[in-house]
C-alpha cells in the first residue's frame, strides 16, 4: 500500500484512511482598467506636460476631447497591470497637423524605463486605434502611456477621445479542500 493507504494492486481504500483533494482554480477575466470619454470637464488623473487641455472646439465624440497643443506637449496616464497580461488601449484620434513628419506618436513605458512608440498617426489623419502594449508591460507595478507629437508647430493640436484601457485579469485563486474519510 501506498502512503494515502491505496492499494498498488487493487487500488481499493482501506477502511480509516482520509483521502484529500486539492482543487486549484485562477479565474482569469478582461478587467477594464479605465475609460474616458471626456465629457466631465477636466484631465483629471493626467499629467500634462505642456498644453493640454479638455476641448470643446472640435471634439472627436460628444460635447468634449483631450488636447494636446503645439510643440512638445504629452498627455500621460499612469497605471499598474498587477496580475494582468495583455493589455489593449482603445482610443479615437484627430491629428491636425499641417506639415510633413508631425506625426501623433502613441509611447508607453514600464516603471522609469525608456519610452518606446508603438503608434504613429500621420498629420491631417483621423481614426481609431486599438494597441496590443507588448509583454514586458504585464503584471507591472506602474505603466505610463503617453501621447505626444513629432514636430508640432504653433498652431497644431491633437485630440484623443474615447480612451479605454483593458487586460486579462488573473483576479484569484481558490483552494478547495476536498476530505473524505472510509
């Protein structure tokens, strides 16, 4: 007989013995980490380097959108993705740029490391962008996505609108304990 008290021929239980069952199960579910539309007036929970400001002259959806205006402005967000992995930021977008190479630059960054562009929108474009953040930002104590631009003259704005931000979510783990005693 085996320690559990099984029987190596018959595997039948021998009477007195406790049998324990351990069930392992993670629920793994799409979290939205954010959304944001606009509309509330403000860039609450942003941080704006240069000009950025909650629009009403040319929104993309709605009554408002974000904008970033003139040479070397950013809109951020900052995150964490803890037990997350594969996250997706959906946005709209209008660049209105005027000349060549003022592009609409979409970065993200883990932690204090280096910003590295995963979408590029041309001058005078519009549209919307669903971006897969590459692994190295899951399960991450702090992510920061910015949008910013190549180039912008005075003059130029970018408008974002319609954020959101989701992620496989592994949100727990469960034990059971399953004895039984013959």
């Amino acid at each position: 007989a085996d320690s559990a008290g099984v029987s190596a021929n018959t595997r039948t239980m021998r009477v007195g013995y406790t049998v324990t069952t351990n069930i392992s199960y993670i629920g793994i579910a799409t979290r939205t980490y954010m959304s944001d539309d606009f509309e509330d007036g403000d860039l609450a929970g942003y941080t704006a380097l240069g000009t950025c400001v909650n629009d009403t002259t040319t929104p993309i959806n709605g009554l408002r959108s974000a904008r970033v205006v003139n040479p070397l402005s950013a809109l951020k967000y900052v995150f964490a993705t803890t037990r997350a992995s594969n996250v997706r930021i959906t946005f709209n977008y209008f660049n209105h740029a005027a000349n060549a190479n003022e592009d609409l630059l979409f970065r993200y960054r883990v932690g204090a490391g280096v910003w590295t562009t995963i979408g590029t929108y041309a001058e005078t474009t519009s549209g919307a962008a669903s971006l897969l953040l590459p692994a190295g930002a899951n399960n991450q104590a702090g992510v920061t996505i910015a949008w910013t631009n190549a180039g912008f003259d005075a003059g130029d704005y970018m408008n974002i609108d319609d954020l959101v931000v989701t992620a496989k979510y592994s949100n727990y783990s469960t034990n059971w304990v399953w004895n039984e005693t013959r």
